[in-house]
C-alpha cells in the first residue's frame, strides 16, 4: 500500500476555513469513504509504506504477546480508577471498613457452628465452581466462602468509584474479575475436594493423563493445529439436502431441496454472520432450523462466506453487502420468478441485512418483503461485553496485527469470547481436561464454535470504526454508495429477535431497532444466550419466549416495560417465527424447477479451514 500523497485535506487548511465552521458529519464521513478507508484504516494506509512502518511491525509483534490487548488501553483504565480512588478518602474508608466487616462475618462463620445454617455469600446462578457437594465439607466450604467474600470485595471496588470512565470502570472490573477467577480455589490441586477425591481413586492416574492431555494441547497450540471436531460440514452437520446455485469470491449461495408437494411464492434468503461457519443454522437434523423451514414449505437459500486469506485483505464492508446480500437477491428473483424475497439476518449477518434494507429503500428498490433479525444489532451504543476489547486505543492495537497479516485470526477472535466467559471456556476446561481427566461430551454446537473463520483487515477495520466506535448507522451516517443511509426509510415489516442472556448482542440493544424505525416491528425475546438462544428447536425443555407487535404508529414502551407486561409462552420462538415468516411470504405453488449440473450443498466455502 503506497502512502497517501494528496494535499492535506484537513478542515483547518483550507483557505476559507473558519476556526468556528463545523464540519457536517456526512460531509466528513463522505470524504474519508471517497478517500477508500475510513478513520483508523485510513491513517494506516498513510503510515504503512513510510517511516511509521516500524510502529505497525512493532505493534503486531506486542499483539503476539499480550493476546492482542492493548497495554496502553489497560494501563488508561487502571490510572483512571486508581487516580479518582485516590482522591477519594471517604470511599477508601468505605471499603476498608466493608473489608473488616466481611472478614469479621467470615470468621464468625467459621468458628461459630450456630452461623452455619446461613452462608453470608451466594455464588451467583451460572457460577457452578462450587456446586459439588464435597465443597459443602470443612474446610472446603470456608474456604470457598472466603474466596466468594474476596470476589465480591474487588466488585464493589472496581467498579462504583466516583469520576471514573464508565468503559474504564468495566474494564478494571472485567481485568480484576480475570486475575481472581484464575486463583480461585477450584483451580488447584491443594484446595479443590472433588481433585483430591479423583486423585485418591485413580492413585494419580487422573493427574498423570491430564499432563499428557495438556502437553499435547500445547503442542498444537503453538503448531496452529485446529481442535479436531466430532461434527463435521457434510457428514454429521449441514446436511440439509441443497444445491450450490451461485458462486462468486465472497460467497456461495445454498439453495435447499423442497420437501413438501407446494411452498410459498416469496423464498427466503438467510444471511448468517460472517465471523463463524453459516451452519450454525443447519447444524445437526433435529437442530436445524434451515430443515425446520424447509418442513413448513419454505423455499430456503442460505449465504455461505468464504473464509478469507491474506490476499483477500482489502475486501470491504460493502463487498460483503454487495457480494453477499445483492447478488444472492439477484440470484434467487432470476431462478425462482419470484418478485421479492424474505431476509433473514443472524448475528452481524443481521447488521449488514440491516444497511441492505436501508440502502434498498432509500434508492426505492422494493424486492424485500420483509425482514428478521436475529440477534442483531443495528445500535452499538450498548454493544455486550465485547465493549471491553473495543476503544480507539485497543481498535489501533489491532488493526496493527491485522495490517500485518491481512485478515484477523480465528485465534484472536476465539481468546476474545474465552475471556468473556472464562470460568465456563477455560478454567472449567482447564479442571475437567488437565485435573479431572474427564473425557470430552462434545455436541454439534461446541464442534461449530470452535469452527472459527478469518475476517479480512480492511473490513473488520471499517466495521468496528463505523459501526462500534462511530455508530455511524443508528445516527444515519452510515454512507452506502458516498450517501448516508437511514433505518427509519424501512418500510418492510420487520422480525427481531433478542435472546434474555444474550452477552454478545444483549437483547434490550436489539430492542433498540423499534425507536430507530417507522415500521411494523414483531418483537421476540426467547430464553438463551447467542447461540443456544437461536438454535431452540420445538421439543427442547425449559425454553420459553414473548412475542408482541409494535405498530409503527404506536407510542414507544421501554425494554423493561415490555418485558414485564407481554405474557410468556414455554416452548421454542421457532413457530412464532415461522407463523411471521408465512403470512408475509405468500400463496402456496409449485416448487421452483430444481437446477440443473449445481454443485450439492454445503459447497466448498464452508470446508476451508
């Protein structure tokens, strides 16, 4: 990439600039996309063929070291919380006499037989560390009290210091939260019961083979071999019967075989997130939710990205809305004869289906009939978790890694979502693997996630500078073609779909698409996370949803409003959904002519690794 050698095109260098014009924000979002990179991409372009060369190689390398998070923006968080707490004696004396008070009511416990009936910490419901019953023993129960006082302790400091950066404060709060899970008794031989218990009936067995197991994790580890997967694309997963019916640099377009003597006339276009493998919706047959549709008379075309490489560095946002999106719609209305499609947008599939459909409207393209969004978010203002990995200075780290090798690495995408769920992804393996020597119960859901996909530099670049650190499209700055484009100018009805613990994209940020559009809005929050969330077929237990329909007429209810006055409904959202789907997809006909000499599904896309 050669250095930018324009004039400098800076406001305050133009000759009739004044000291107080303000720039127009799509102004000046219109210039950095006509210069071909947007914010940090752009300094990057300008950088990475001159004397800054050195910085980037010397960021990428650091990257290695530290998984890819920036020392500076950690170092920020902590001098912000530890400055502010400094000056604040009042708060200071607050928690050392919180600290007394708690190890005092500790001790009580512990020596007072009468206080045994109460523990004075609840470990919190997803927290299973200590759910064995041999930590109900002495002294094991005493001393994961202690470490549960002691976590609490850190909450509470970390995270209500007055005057600190909210993204700060979680930061502190998330790195605090990493450094206690990883001492926390569970970990250890010395302090874990249920350990000491495997250790005594296998005589060391247990601790001997998990040493093995973990020498030779390591060994792929650093080899880059990918975990072997138990599900794999074509065999015991994504086995829907389809053809492969377009095909260009980005995409193949899946079109699945009609099981029923009639479908409806408006098909269905699905288009998944390009961060893991589309079959996270055609997992396993009784998983499926692409089979589920096919069942009920859909005609179903599934998007599958490619996996890109290094020379695919300087694919952008909009070759993925191109690529993906448009050609696939050109490509279903030419084969079937149909006038319009249904969308259906999974994840960032969903965010990108959502600048789709504006740019659509705005240029009076009518070929969606509708559109759903599952577990997307068009509003990043409140993203998830994912939030703490995601400033200027932490985006800048990273893109140095990706401006090195071109795209960002499954890896680095993977240690992201451990961090975020570390007891359940790496100390809980670590304990189970490496001291338990249990064997592994893989489901075709655990073989998906760990069936990552690459991300090209300049896109995820532009993605997270328009999207996360701009929120360019929630205030209609988003530019499509050098214009702005607008959520409010969809006029489709619309399908959301938020899961209640959901932390990659929490279900009350997804609920935000009701107040940025001026459509009928059908609302469906289901129990689950991101994944498991979705992937709720009719039949699994302890699932339950509600659903309700936001006119566009009708006043604005808050997250928390709704919620607790729309009845619940037990079972799986996929009928709901499903219902949606029919009465906007039209009459019942024949199904459209099979094509001839197409590649069968899954297509080669989804098998590259």
């Amino acid at each position: 990439m050669a250095p930018d050698s324009r004039p400098d095109s800076r406001p305050d260098s133009r000759p009739d600039a004044r000291p107080d014009a303000r720039p127009d924000p799509a102004n000046s979002e219109r210039r950095l996309e006509g210069s071909a990179w947007q914010g940090g991409i752009h300094r990057h372009a300008r950088v990475a063929g001159g004397k800054h060369h050195t910085d980037l190689i010397l960021w990428a390398a650091l990257g290695r070291m530290t998984g890819h998070l920036s020392p500076a923006a950690l170092g920020m968080a902590w001098f912000d919380w530890a400055s502010h707490l400094m000056m604040l004696p009042d708060k200071q004396q607050e928690l050392f006499i919180d600290a007394m008070m708690g190890w005092q009511r500790w001790w009580t416990y512990v020596t007072d037989p009468s206080h045994h009936g109460a523990d004075p910490v609840r470990p919190l419901a997803q927290d299973k560390r200590f759910s064995d019953p041999a930590w109900n023993a002495w002294p094991w129960h005493q001393l994961s009290q202690a470490f549960l006082m002691g976590q609490q302790w850190w909450h509470r400091a970390t995270s209500t210091v007055r005057g600190v950066a909210p993204h700060h404060a979680d930061v502190v709060t998330f790195v605090a939260r990493q450094l206690l899970d990883g001492v926390a008794p569970s970990n250890f031989v010395s302090t874990n019961p249920v350990v000491q218990q495997a250790t005594l009936a296998s005589g060391g067995m247990n601790l001997v083979r998990g040493s093995l197991r973990a020498m030779r994790d390591a060994h792929d580890a650093l080899a880059g071999r990918a975990r072997p997967v138990g599900y794999r694309p074509g065999v015991e997963v994504a086995v829907t019967p389809g053809k492969v019916v377009m095909a260009n640099r980005l995409v193949e377009l899946l079109r699945y075989d009609p099981v029923t003597p009639t479908v409806h006339a408006t098909p269905l276009l699905i288009v998944p997130a390009w961060i893991m493998k589309y079959y996270i919706l055609d997992l396993s047959p009784q998983n499926s939710l692409v089979r589920y549709l096919v069942e009920h008379g859909h005609t179903v075309f599934m998007v599958s990205w490619k996996n890109p490489q290094a020379e695919d560095r300087d694919l952008t946002m909009d070759d993925y809305r191109q690529l993906g999106i448009m050609s696939s719609i050109d490509a279903i209305l030419a084969q079937t004869g149909a006038r319009q499609v249904n969308a259906a947008g999974y994840c960032l599939g969903g965010t990108l289906l959502a600048i789709a459909a504006a740019a659509m409207a705005r240029d009076h393209d009518h070929r969606l009939a509708s559109i759903s969004l599952l577990a997307a978010q068009v509003d990043f203002t409140e993203p998830g978790e994912l939030s703490l990995f995601i400033d200027d200075s932490q985006v800048s780290f990273l893109e140095a890694a990706m401006w090195q090798q071109g795209y960002l690495d499954t890896r680095q995408m993977a240690g992201a979502f451990q961090l975020l769920r570390s007891n359940d992804l790496v100390w809980s393996r670590r304990l189970r693997h490496y001291l338990l020597d249990l064997p592994d119960q893989e489901t075709d859901l655990m073989s998906w996630n760990a069936d990552a996909t690459r991300m090209p530099y300049r896109m995820h670049a532009e993605y997270l500078h328009r999207l996360f650190l701009r929120n360019s499209l929630a205030s209609a700055r988003y530019l499509v073609g050098g214009r702005p484009v607008s959520l409010s100018d969809i006029d489709v009805p619309v399908c959301a779909v938020g899961a209640l613990t959901d932390h990659v994209a929490p279900w009350r940020s997804v609920y935000k698409i009701i107040p940025l559009t001026d459509t009928e809005i059908t609302f469906i929050l289901t129990s689950g996370g991101h994944n498991a969330g979705v992937v709720s077929p009719p039949g699994s237990m302890r699932r339950s949803y509600q659903v309700a329909v936001h006119g566009h007429d009708s006043p604005y209810v808050d997250p928390d409003s709704w919620q607790a006055r729309v009845p619940q409904v037990n079972g799986s959202w996929w009928p709901a959904w499903e219902g949606w789907l029919a009465r906007h997809a039209g009459a019942q006909v024949a199904p459209p002519a099979p094509p001839a000499n197409a590649p069968a599904a899954p297509g080669n896309y989804v098998l590259q690794a």
